[in-house]
C-alpha cells in the first residue's frame, strides 16, 4: 500500500487500515441496551447493516449467543471483521458478506432484528435502505438504529469539512428528522432513549490516534505511506471530536407491526 493509495482513502476507507474498532453511537452500551430490550437469544438471527470492523457483530454473538450476517461495502474493513471474530472465538456465529444495504437479496421476512447503527446516514438512498430493513424483518422482529444528529447548529464550513472526509455529503438534520424517518404504520417505536456526546479535549484525541498508529501491522507500511496515514488519520480524528462536540444521539428499537397500529396516544415519561 503506497501513501498515494492512502490519500486517496476516505475515513470509512481508513477504518480497515488502521483497524479502528469502529463502535455505533454510544457503543458497547447502545449494542448491549439493543440486543437486551430486543430480546435476542441463541435462536435469534440478527442482520447488521454496515459492520465496519465488526465490533457489533462480535458483541451481539458474544452476549446473545445468537447468528449474526453482518454486511458492509468496503472489502479491507469486513477482512478485520473476520479476523476479530476469530480472536473472540464468535467467527461460527457470524457472516460476514460484501453487500448493498439497499438491495440485499435476502428472502423477506428473514431476520429477528435488523441493526443499522448510524449508518443509515451515510447512504444515499435512505429511504430505499430503510423499506429494505423492513422487507427482510419478520413481523414482531426490531429494527435497532442509532442515529446522531445535531444538537446545535454546526458552521457551514463544519459540515463541508466532515462532507469531504467520509465523502458524503451529509445535511445537518436534528433528533425528530430521525425519529420521523425511522417511525411509521409498520414501526412502532419501542424504545427511544437519547444522549448527548462529552465534549474531549485534543490531547485527549492525539493519545488515542497515537495508541492506534503504534499497531504492529502498521510498521509494515512504507515510511511515507506511514506519514501520509499518520497526518490524514489526525486530522480526521481532531474534525470529528469538533463535530461530535456539537451531536448527540438515540438509541432507537422498532418494532415490525404484523397489522397496521395506530400511534400510542397516552404515552409516559420516566419520573
């Protein structure tokens, strides 16, 4: 790998080369809080959409015992994947697959709970991955999502920024688009709980970028491919602790309704 293969990546290219564990919003406690209040057993089958590295996966496997197909686009990231389920001794639980969130191919009905994490943002075509999840869902299984959105306004030069590194051009949408988009006749929403991300310092973020670049695997890279990662991966890492500063999330369960159910009327708040 050269450092002009290396400049040319964007982050989520990125991911796989310097084996970041790539956690959704929240991360083991989001997985856990999900795979808890699904219900998710040993005869549970579970569709991940856009595993990364596939540390979701390997914890659903790990606290559920349950089957997992785990799918993502980027070949370099599903290779860590799988050697991670190896290490954890989970890999004869899970599928890791190259495939298309909106397109997926599998038969309807299919799956106990579809997680898609954050990454429903990142696709293009949201509205078709998401009438995909709810193909491939059986009726009374979940869809589990946790999508980030904005909790203040980010400058226009933020968003472009952040555009250019993940190569999407994201808009800055708040907690009810998502809880919109997410919710209707056939998803009614079972749990909703909402966060806010901590506010880190730099020195907080160089210490973590610095621990993953000491990784063996990447003293293999030649001396300017090293430095060309080495810079690129920083400045990533220090835009998207600006960015998140701004963001919070929610942990979100839907449930495929085998009828068409109104909205619940009286609903609670915790006391």
């Amino acid at each position: 790998m050269t450092a002009n293969d290396i400049d040319a990546m964007d982050y989520n290219q990125l991911i796989g080369v310097v084996r970041e564990t790539n956690r959704p919003p929240g991360g083991l406690r989001s997985i856990a809080l999900l795979a808890r209040h699904g219900f998710l057993a040993r005869d549970s089958h579970v569709l991940e959409i856009g595993t990364s590295t596939g540390i979701t996966a390997v914890e659903l496997a790990k606290l559920a015992g349950c089957r997992v197909t785990a799918i993502d686009i980027n070949e370099e990231s599903l290779r860590e994947a799988r050697r991670r389920a190896e290490d954890e001794g989970v890999a004869h639980l899970i599928s890791f697959e190259r495939n298309d969130a909106t397109d997926t191919g599998y038969d309807a009905g299919s799956f106990d709970m579809v997680f898609c994490g954050n990454v429903t943002s990142l696709i293009p075509d949201r509205e078709r991955a998401l009438a995909e999840y709810t193909r491939v869902l059986k009726p009374g299984g979940f869809l589990a999502a946790v999508p980030m959105y904005y909790v203040d306004r980010p400058s226009d030069r933020l968003i472009a920024d952040v555009s250019e590194a993940i190569q999407v051009d994201i808009q800055p949408h708040y907690q009810d688009f998502w809880l919109d988009f997410f919710s209707g006749p056939q998803r009614q929403t079972y749990l909703s709980r909402a966060f806010r991300f901590d506010t880190l310092r730099p020195a907080d973020v160089d210490r973590f970028v610095d621990d993953i670049l000491r990784r063996p695997h990447l003293a293999e890279l030649p001396a300017d491919a090293r430095e060309v990662l080495a810079k690129k991966y920083r400045e990533h890492m220090q835009l998207f602790r600006v960015n998140l500063s701004h963001m919070g999330f929610t942990v979100l369960l839907l449930r495929k309704e085998r009828v068409e159910v109104e909205p619940e009327l009286f609903t609670s708040s915790p006391v």
